[in-house]
C-alpha cells in the first residue's frame, strides 16, 4: 500500500490516493480558495499520497449548475491554483496533486453559467431541464481547443498530472453515449471522436509548453545525505522551470562535471535572467521578486545553506548570456559539519 506506483511519466509515492470529489468551496468566480488549502493540507498529512481535486471547469460555459466550483478557464486562476498547490507541497513535498477537468456540457443552467446551454445533441437533462442547442462541428474544436489551453494553465499552476472527466452525463460522455449523441455527422459516425481529439489536443499543447530537460555528463557517484540532496536539486530545478515557462521552447540543461575531488552540477534554464543589480541578494533569507502570496524568499538562501553545511557551495554564474545558470559544487563523500 505504501510502495510507489511508477506510472508514464509520473510516480506515485504510495497507492493511497484522494479520488475526485467536489469541494463546493471555491470563490464566486472559480478561483481556489483558503479552503481547498486547507482540505488539500490535510490529505497530505494524513497519508493520501496522491491527492485529485474536484472537477474543474475548462470554460464559462462548461462550468456546473453548483456556484462555488472552482474553475481552470484563465490565467487567473493560475496564481489562485499556485497558492494552493504551493501549500500543499509545503507540508508534504512528496504528494502528488491532479487537477480534474471537465465540460458539464447539457447539465448546467444558464442562469449559472450566463450562456446558452449546448450538447452533443439536443436531449434534455431530465434534472436540469436546461434547453439543449447542438454544438455544430467548429463549436466542437473550440471546446477542443479550450481543453489544451486548459491543460497548459494547470501546468503553469504546477499540477503534477491531469485527469479528464468522461463520465457522469457531462460533455465527453454526451458524444459517448448513443442516448445523447444522435449526430449524423462524424462525431456520429464515431462517438469516441471527441474524446480522442481532446487527447489529442491535450498532447500536442502539453508538448509546445513542455520544458526540454537535458542531462549531460557520465555516471558518478556521490555519498550524499538523500533528503538534503533532493532538496537542494529539487529547488535549483524548479527555479529553473520557473524561469522558463513563458517562453515558447522554455529548456532546462543539466550538466555534470568531474571536477577530481569534486562533483559539479550546472543548472542552466533559457529564461529572462536575474537582473544585475539584485544578484547579490538573491542568497538572502526572505529576498524574493515575486508578487506576495507566491513565495517566501527561502528557496535559494536553503540551498545555498544545504551546500555550506556538506563542504560545498552554490553560485549564480555571472557569464550566462542567456537565462540563469546556477553552480552546485560538492565533495564526493559527503559529512555535514
């Protein structure tokens, strides 16, 4: 029950996971609040390994009749989510957080949502009761493509994975179910259509907004103390990520170097850079650039402290011409002071 689950691309730290719940706790329009945190914060200490939030609504349109559903349908929500998520790996950065996203489709009102109701065809939601208008078919590829720049907003917020809902009446398994799919175009003639374009979709958006994670350098061996090592390389790497999600071919190169006695770890990521003038501080406790709410300055002046501690030492090169390249040097057999 507590051995990791090696999925693609992702590993579970135990097979104790939150399913998908509605929360009902979000601000009136669809940003997190304090509540998820405080709910998510929980399950972490409590042993849930993996923890899915509740459905999360891809667009004004799709949102659900219930009024405080929080929401993934602009960048807003983004910051709102990173807060959230950011107090989650703060009490346990080993949990593993997966937003589920969803299009309620028929089974919404629009005095909820403020626009027409839409479907894969025109049935009525026996509980709803909302007039259903059939998606045409360029309707169907902009909610496509509303999922994609969904998914790319969860990445930015810092979600370790995403999980499409296709059940329960809502959009996906309207254009599954032959009760609500009576097309006679090629959404008929193949109802898994939707849902494989919004796969389809998701890929090719996550792929244009991935980071391109290079390693350089041959095998070596390091007797470290785990958990501080994790730490320091987890901060340099996530910095790194950070700096570089708003460029179009964001990258991360990571290269070791033999230094004899030594081991040398350069983190280079493509981003803006850090500005001259505050290079200096950047090691400082609690000196930080970001807005309030998105950090608290420690990162840096942890790992930096980490690297003191095992004989080390961690610097900003000065020479990178472009984005940021950080300096981790360590002894090969580690003994901290």
């Amino acid at each position: 029950m507590f051995q990791q689950l090696q999925l693609r691309g992702l590993t579970l730290p135990g097979r104790i996971l939150r399913a998908a719940t509605f929360e009902n706790m979000a601000e009136p329009d669809g940003k997190p609040g304090k509540g998820h945190a405080a709910l998510y914060v929980r399950l972490a200490l409590g042993g849930a390994g993996t923890i899915i939030t509740g459905f999360a609504y891809t667009s004004l349109q799709g949102r659900a009749a219930q009024r405080f559903q929080a929401g993934i349908d602009a960048e807003d929500k983004v910051e709102a989510w990173k807060r959230v998520i950011g107090r989650v790996k703060q009490a346990n950065p080993e949990t593993k957080i997966i937003l589920q996203m969803a299009h309620t489709g028929r089974q919404t009102i629009s005095a909820v949502t403020g626009r027409p109701v839409v479907g894969a065809g025109p049935v009525r939601c026996t509980y709803f009761l909302s007039t259903v208008r059939t998606l045409t078919e360029p309707e169907a590829a902009a909610i496509v493509r509303e999922f994609g720049r969904a998914v790319a907003r969860a990445a930015r917020a810092g979600f370790d994975a995403v999980q499409i809902h296709a059940a329960h009446g809502y959009l996906i398994h309207q254009f599954l179910s032959p009760h609500t799919n009576r097309r006679k175009d090629r959404y008929g003639d193949d109802p898994l259509l939707f849902l494989k374009e919004v796969l389809t979709e998701l890929v090719r958006e996550l792929d244009r907004h991935s980071v391109r994670l290079q390693c350089e350098g041959g095998n070596f061996q390091l007797k470290a103390f785990r958990m501080d090592l994790e730490q320091l390389l987890r901060q340099l790497l996530h910095n790194a990520i950070e700096a570089s999600e708003n460029r179009e071919h964001p990258q991360v190169l990571v290269r070791l170097r033999d230094q004899g006695e030594h081991l040398q770890v350069e983190v280079r990521d493509n981003g803006t850079g850090i500005k001259e003038e505050i290079r200096e501080r950047i090691f400082e406790p609690f000196f930080t650039t970001k807005p309030v709410g998105r950090g608290l300055g420690l990162g840096l002046s942890i790992a930096s402290q980490i690297a003191r501690l095992h004989k080390g030492s961690l610097v900003l090169d000065s020479s990178s011409s472009e984005g940021s390249c950080f300096v981790l040097r360590l002894p090969r057999s580690l003994e901290a002071e």
